[in-house]
C-alpha cells in the first residue's frame, strides 16, 4: 500500500472528510446546547385584531424553549395555532436573536348554528370565536349539517348574486338534513327551494322566481310570509294567516 501513493491520497482525503465533520457535529451541538444565544426578542410580522395579547403570553412561554438554534419553531406554531382566532402561524428565526411570527386570522363571514358560537371564515371552514357584537351584527346565519359549511356557504353568495337583481338580501340560509335548501330574506321572507331536482335544479327554480319577482311579489299590497319553489313547474306564496295559493 506504501508504494501507492494514490491510495494514500485517497485514504489521507477521506480522514480529512470524516474529521471535518466530525468538526462540524460538535459545533452543532455546541450551538444547540450553549446557552448564551437566547431568544431575546418575539416580534409579530402584523396586527392582530382579535387575538388577546394575553392569549399569546399565555401559550407562547412554555413554547420558548432552548435557544436561538434548538428552539422548536413547530412547537412555537402549533401552541399559537390553538387561539381561536388564529388559523394559520408561519415563524421564522432571524439573527442574532429574534423570532418573527407570522400570523393569519380567520375572517368571518358568516355566523353557523346557533348558540354555539360558531363562525365560518372566508375559505367555508368552521371554527369557535367571541365575535365582538357589533361586527357579527351584519353577518348571515348559516345551517347546515356537520360538513357542509364550504358549500352552504357557496350557495349562499350565489343566492346573495341571484336576489341582487330585486333589490333583496338573504340572511340567513339552511341547509337541512335531508338537503334541502330554504332561505330567509332581510325583509323576513321565507324562500323554500327545496333539494336538487333532475329536471328542475334549483338554480333554475330560483331564476324562474326571480324573474317574475318584481311583478308577482314585489307589487302586492301584502307580501308573502313565505314562499314555495319546490314545485317543478310553479311556486306557491302564502300569506301569514292565510292558505297556500299558487
């Protein structure tokens, strides 16, 4: 092997690999374990209008563990996305000791259920929050069964597109068990659609409606208590008090 000399150089290249990182390990846990590289400063990347200031300085400590290197920022992220009004964290570690949390807030656009102080945020997801009460004053109330909020809000801005048209504005929607749809509008209507119909979807029974919304509906001296568009070919309208008439 002595009369080799690439061998050698090979052999001499690959110790001088392994110390170098075995070099390299050592100052990994040196950085990992030294204790004078602490976290000394947490900064939030933007205002946060519902998150309590007191919710984040009670989960966030015990989060704070190690130092610059081996604080665990999944740790950081998963305590903080337990808030309430927090749906997504992003936390970044910039030098020499600061910690940049970036959070997005659910935005509510919807009430759902009632009494359990649910809301449904703009992507259709379900989640629990105080409101405060001049902000859910404006929101719709939507039903619906476990699951559903993505599409009962779906419908709920095509119904929002469809009655613009007359001048009305659904607030509250309903999806039920059996999937069947049924609105209420701001001037306290009562729109039952009804479920999916091969030959009368409810798209079409609600543009059939709509269409002779200003005529039939909106020119009676008394306006219907509720309405009826679960028949393929008509609707009825009643008025509180009185039977159904077509």
């Amino acid at each position: 092997m002595w009369n080799k000399p690439h061998l050698l150089n090979a052999i001499a290249d690959l110790l001088m690999l392994v110390a170098a990182a075995a070099l390299l390990a050592a100052g990994a846990v040196w950085l990992v374990r030294v204790p004078s590289l602490p976290v000394k400063q947490v900064v939030f990347a933007e205002p946060l209008p519902h998150t309590r200031r007191g919710e984040v300085e009670q989960v966030l400590p015990t989060a704070l563990k190690g130092n610059f290197f081996s604080l665990n920022l999944e740790t950081v992220r998963g305590s903080l996305e337990k808030l309430p009004w927090v749906r997504k964290v992003e936390v970044r570690r910039i030098w020499p000791a600061k910690l940049e949390i970036r959070i997005e807030e659910h935005k509510p656009v919807a009430r759902w259920g009632e009494g359990r102080g649910e809301l449904v945020n703009s992507y259709g997801e379900v989640f629990a929050a105080l409101l405060p009460e001049d902000e859910g004053a404006g929101l719709p109330l939507l039903f619906g069964p476990s699951g559903t909020a993505t599409e009962v809000l779906k419908h709920y801005g095509e119904f929002v597109g469809a009655f613009k048209a007359v001048g009305e504005m659904p607030v509250q929607v309903t999806l039920s068990p059996r999937l069947a749809w049924q609105l209420k509008l701001q001037n306290g209507m009562l729109v039952d659609i009804g479920r999916e119909q091969p030959k009368a979807p409810v798209g079409v029974r609600l543009a059939r409606f709509i269409e002779i919304y200003p005529e039939a509906v909106a020119k009676r001296a008394t306006r219907p208590a509720v309405v009826d568009l679960r028949y393929p070919n008509g609707f009825a309208m009643r008025v509180a008090g009185e039977g159904k008439g077509k």
